[in-house]
C-alpha cells in the first residue's frame, strides 16, 4: 500500500533526472554515477546501505550472497514480469528438517524504495556470519524467502523515468499507452473490485487501478503460484510497503475482523515495542482498513490461505519525506524492519509442525 490518495507531498515542487542521478529537493538520492563501486568478484563485492539501488545491483548483490554462502542461501527466478524482467527470490535455509518457513516480499509498489533496501538489509543480518551469530535463536530455526522487488518493471522506470511511479508496466486497455500500469496490490483474488471506486479503481489512469481481471497480471500470477506451491510450510508473512510507520493486520477490504485478531494485534504492538526499544522509532499496531478501504491486496490474499501471521507493514516515515526518504534513513528503517520480523519469528517457531 502506499499513501498516494489521502497523503500530501509537502513541499513536492518535482523531480530532476540528470546523468542518472535522482535530485530532490537538492539533494542526490541515487548516486549512480559512482565508478568502480560495484563490483561482482568474491571477494572485493560491494553494495552500501548508504545509498538505494537500482535493479540491476539489487539482483547482483542476491547472486553474489548465493555465491558466497552457498552452503545455506540460494537464489531462484521464480517468473517474469510483464516486460520480461526476472522476479528474484533468495532463500535462506537453516538446516531444521521441518522448519517452519518465513516469506517476506517488498517493492510492490515502485516508488516505495526503502521497501526494498529494508528487505536487503534484513537478508544481509541473515547472511553475513558475524551478524547471524547476534540474531536471536528463534531467526536460525526458520527458511527465509525474501522478494526484494516483486514489481520489477515499475521500480526501473521509478529510476529511468519517473521517480513517483506505483504501477507495473502493462500498456492500458485495448493497448492504449497514455495510462498504463496496473495496481499490483489491488489486483489480487481476494474481494477483488469490493467497495467498487472505494477500494481500488477501474479507472486505468488511476494510481489505484485494479486490472481488467482479478490475478490478470504476471507479476501476481508469480507470486500466487509460489506461495500456493508451498503452503503450509509458510507460518509468517510480511510485505513491506511504504510509508507512515504502521503494523498492519487483515482486513484491508473491510472493517470486519478476523476471529483471532486480538493475538495477532497483541503480537503486533510487541513488534511495535521492540522497535521503540531498538530504535526510537513509534509504529502503530491496527488493522489495515483503519488507515483506508483497499480491496484485492496480496496479505488479505495471503491471510485467506491460512498462513499464521500476516502483516503489511508501512516503513518510515510519517509524512515528512514520504516516499523520497534519504538514504541515511535506509540502515534505521532496516532496523525497524528487522526488530519486526524478529518478534514474529519467535512465535512462528512455537506452531506445530
């Protein structure tokens, strides 16, 4: 989810793309005109948490982890997207017979891009030998699968194009190319289209717009056909979008409740203390159709196939910087991020096998 359609951008007054470089505000964002600061050997690799990334040396560093560890972490192209982009995932094993598994995604939505760098720094905490010996034991008792990019085509043009764009790439209706894209996080079969205008759109020049069809996009298929391949191994569930600093449970389509909210509300604002306690940083704990109505969105999906913990959680901030959140700000929303997935494992490794 995003906050397109009820937050203000503040002081917005546009954007400058120079040379590949992203300017806002005055200020460099991207920094794509570093030389020799990626590089892809074994041993001289380097990716920064000082700096966002474009696909490219999102996909690099994932390959270069799978390399280096690859007694435990494995990547896999699990489809392609409408433009024909891979759609990357990295699986972290434990080694457990039977351990439970953990499914985190991000970059849904294209602008959002501390959605991604917060799922890459996560899998670095999980990776990197000296970090995992500091995580909890809860964290070495699970498989992690993390999709930093689910919306691969969209967060390039959010690079080459237009720094606030949302969508996927798909041309509109009958082919036409003045309004394309399609709202991922709307497309998704569950209450598909309820609410009508309410809960998405079905107008194709609209942020929210919800496709011609529930799951009539590639990069939803993708995502649905792996998830379903394996279930019920898959206990926890997160999806990281941005912004406003909530933890957020089902429903998004309804102020209904689910019958065990309470747990899972109560398991949110300890996520949301840990947080505080870690980094300063206040999340709020509520179910998603507190904050708007938002009909065929993939954790409704992903509660209704009955994976134990769920959440979609909004990364930093509350509206000062919105989706244009400095790159100082990439390690503590990590963190954030971090603390959260923290404090639901430990409750995933108490379910039953």
């Amino acid at each position: 989810m995003d906050f397109s359609l009820h937050f203000p951008l503040g002081n917005f007054t546009g954007l400058l793309t120079i040379s590949s470089r992203i300017i806002y505000r005055g200020r460099n964002y991207s920094d794509l005109d570093s030389r020799n600061y990626f590089t892809t050997g074994p041993s001289d690799f380097k990716f920064s948490f000082k700096k966002y990334h474009p696909l490219k040396e999102i996909y690099g560093f994932m390959d270069h982890l799978s390399k280096k560890y690859s007694s435990f972490v494995s990547t896999e192209v699990i489809g392609k997207s409408f433009e024909r982009r891979d759609i990357k995932l990295l699986k972290i094993s434990c080694g457990v017979p039977g351990a439970p598994w953990f499914w985190i995604d991000a970059g849904i939505h294209a602008r959002e891009w501390v959605a991604p760098a917060t799922a890459l720094y996560i899998i670095r905490e999980l990776v990197r030998p000296r970090r995992r010996a500091k995580l909890p034991e809860a964290m070495k008792k699970i498989n992690f699968f993390v999709l930093p990019v689910l919306n691969p085509d969209g967060y390039e043009f959010s690079w080459s194009k237009d720094r606030m764009w949302r969508k996927n790439r798909r041309p509109g209706p009958g082919n036409r190319t003045d309004c394309p894209g399609v709202d991922l996080n709307r497309n998704f079969d569950m209450e598909w289209g309820f609410g009508g205008e309410e809960g998405s759109s079905g107008d194709p020049c609209e942020e929210s717009y919800r496709g011609t069809a529930a799951d009539s996009e590639p990069e939803t298929k993708v995502f649905i056909d792996y998830v379903k391949r394996n279930l019920p191994k898959i206990k926890g569930f997160v999806t990281f979008h941005s912004y406003s600093q909530l933890i957020m449970y089902s429903y998004s389509y309804t102020n209904k409740l689910p019958r065990n909210y309470k747990k899972i509300h109560e398991l949110g604002e300890r996520a949301a203390r840990n947080v505080r306690r870690v980094t300063g940083a206040n999340y709020t704990v509520q179910a998603s159709a507190a904050m708007y109505p938002a009909a065929g969105v993939s954790d409704d999906w992903a509660f209704q196939q009955k994976i134990p913990y769920v959440y979609c959680v909004e990364l930093r901030d509350t509206g000062d910087n919105g989706f244009i959140l400095p790159p100082s700000e990439i390690v503590p929303t990590g963190q954030d991020g971090l603390e959260i997935i923290k404090t639901i494992a430990e409750e995933v490794v108490k379910l039953p096998r």
